[in-house]
C-alpha cells in the first residue's frame, strides 16, 4: 500500500460514520473519487457514486458499505450525562470505559463510556454482562444546560480508535467493518481507469448496511447492473478460541489473500472467473462457503430488479465489531488486484448463461 493510499484509508477511518450518518466519511470518499473518476455523485439515500468508462458494457457495480458500527445520543439527563442507544451490533462489552468521539453540531466533542466500579458492584453481579442501556457517556459537563452547549439528542458517536500499523503489514482499527470495503471499491475503480476495459463500472460506497444493508438495494435499484461484486469483512478463523469456527467458515487467514465466496448467493459462472483470473494473475485467494444469503451487500444486489449476477470478495478479519479489528494489507490488496482484473474480463461477450 503506497503512501497516497495510506493516507486515503487513515483519512477515511477517522471520518465518524455509523449508519445513517455517513456524511463524513463520504466527503472523504468523493473527494479522493474526483482526482480520477469521469463522474462522482451523491444519491438522495446517500450512497456515493464513482463511475468509470462511462458508456460502456455491460453495467458493473462495486459494492462496498462505508458505515460502521456505533451509537447515538438517545437522552441528557439532569446530570448532563448521556444516555445512548447502539447502532448496529454491539457485544455489550466492549463499550464499558472507552473513549468516544461524539459528532455534533460545532464539531467533534469527546467523552467517556461511564460504568459503576467493579469495587462498588455486588459480588453476585460481577460476572454478569452490563447491559448496554446501562452505560452513559460523560464529557465533563454538571448539567443539562452545559451538556446541550455541545451536544443534542441525536447526536451520532464512535469509539475513539484510528488506524494503527502493527508488526509487518498487519493494521489495526475501528470500523474496517466496512470502511475498508469503501476503500477497496475506489482503489479497484482506480485501477481500472488506466486499464483498457469495456464495462462501465460504478463504484459505490453504499450507506446503512449495519441496519439492514438498506444502502446497496436503493444503489443498485438505481444502476441496474448486470453484474455486481461486492467486498466485506469476513471472519478470520487463525486465533485462539476459534477452532470451532473453522467448522463453520472455513480456515480463513490474515495474510493468505483475498477470500472469495461460494453459495446461493453467488453467481457461478462469476465464481468460476474469479477464481480463473486469481490463478492467471497469482494473486492469493482463499474460497468460504456460505449456504445461504451472506449477510453483506450481495444479498440485495443478486435480489435487485430481475436479479444480478453476484459475487462476494472479502477480506479476512479478526476481532470483529470491535474497536480493535486486524487486517492484513496483502490482503486488502489482493482484494482490489481481483476485482479489477475481473471486471477487466467482463465484456458485452461474456456469457453469464446457466444452461
């Protein structure tokens, strides 16, 4: 990964996103979109739109959501203190004593996840989870009145962790579920536009798909591809406590290469070429076999209108929905190499017939 892209992914993990309030993140998104792309757009649900070799065919769309998990300002109490509700999925306890990122009104203000001290807790509750309706956000405020001088109900927050390099090419941060994803759609939309290609591809960093992957049916309603790729986040099975996962997901590695699904959800002819193209171009690639809708983006591509021919390439990831989530940069890599080059394939020619 080159410094110009580094400094894209670290500019785009910083943007405050969680679902429905991705405007940040987007910004970031299109501004990178518009040093390359023919056009760049905003729909009306949000999804950003970067289109390349306009007129040509087939439509290809990259799928890849650029939200995250977090939450938002449900009631300020008396006390100034902040009662929140999640967005998204949250393990309840991963939150309990964090730094937050609240997006407001003037700016970014921080705070605390606030919790009872585990000297003050009764011996019979301690090892039981704290409920996430139970924790509050403090930001050193005394009242109700000093507290909404900064910050109103409604009010989106993260988990204050950036983008961090670890040993060798390993990296580290909140919302690579699917922030990367984002990155990767663009990054692979860059390359394509200094290729020789046939297809019209439109890279989209869909909006909303922590709460019901809302973002990739509206966009792709809207495109009607005949083609749709879309890039997520998948388990990777190579740590401690995940022996039983391996059953389930398959043995999935950091740093083994671009990970490619295989399932109902997935078109098979698109399947066979891309693991055609992995084999021609040696990039490294793992397959996961799901056995029924993914939960990612595809999903409502393949459902959009009549139906699109589908694929799902993924990048392998530990610890997820965390704030501490590890990618490997191989990885993303290889991920970015194979949707160019597939999409480089893809032509008014290719027979995507069944029979």
């Amino acid at each position: 990964m080159n410094d110009r892209s580094k400094k894209f992914l670290s500019r785009l993990i910083d943007a405050i996103s969680p679902s429905g309030y991705e405007l940040d993140a987007a910004r970031v998104w299109q501004e990178e979109a518009r040093g390359f792309a023919a056009s760049v757009r905003h729909d009306s649900h949000g999804n950003s739109h970067a289109v390349v070799n306009p007129g040509g065919s087939p439509r290809i769309m990259f799928a890849g959501h650029i939200d995250e998990i977090g939450f938002i300002i449900s009631h300020i109490d008396d006390n100034g203190f902040l009662w929140i509700r999640p967005v998204g999925g949250w393990d309840a306890q991963i939150p309990q004593g964090q730094r937050v990122v609240i997006r407001a009104r003037k700016g970014r203000v921080p705070g605390v996840i606030g919790k009872r001290p585990i000297h003050l807790i009764q011996a019979e509750d301690r090892n039981k989870m704290t409920r996430l309706e139970s924790l509050w956000v403090d930001i050193g405020v005394r009242n109700r009145r000093q507290a909404e001088k900064h910050v109103d109900v409604g009010d989106p927050l993260v988990l204050d962790h950036g983008l961090a390099s670890l040993q060798g090419d390993f990296m580290v941060a909140r919302g690579f579920d699917n922030r990367i994803g984002a990155f990767i759609v663009l990054e692979a939309a860059r390359a394509l536009a200094s290729m020789k290609i046939k297809a019209e591809i439109h890279a989209v960093a869909t909006v909303q798909e922590e709460v019901g992957i809302r973002g990739a049916r509206t966009a792709a309603f809207g495109i009607d591809p005949l083609v749709g790729i879309a890039t997520d986040v998948t388990f990777s099975t190579d740590y401690p406590t995940m022996e039983d996962a391996v059953r389930k997901v398959g043995k999935i590695r950091l740093g083994e290469g671009a990970v490619i699904t295989r399932g109902p959800n997935i078109h098979p002819k698109l399947f066979d070429l891309m693991v055609d193209v992995a084999k021609k171009k040696k990039i490294p690639y793992q397959i996961e076999a799901n056995s029924g809708p993914t939960g990612t983006d595809a999903n409502f591509l393949q459902l959009n209108r009549s139906g699109v021919i589908t694929g799902l390439v993924s990048v392998p990831n530990r610890y997820m929905h965390s704030p501490c989530e590890m990618i490997h940069a191989d990885d993303v890599g290889s991920v970015i190499d194979l949707m160019a080059e597939t999409a480089a394939r893809i032509g008014p020619a290719t027979n995507f017939s069944l029979l």
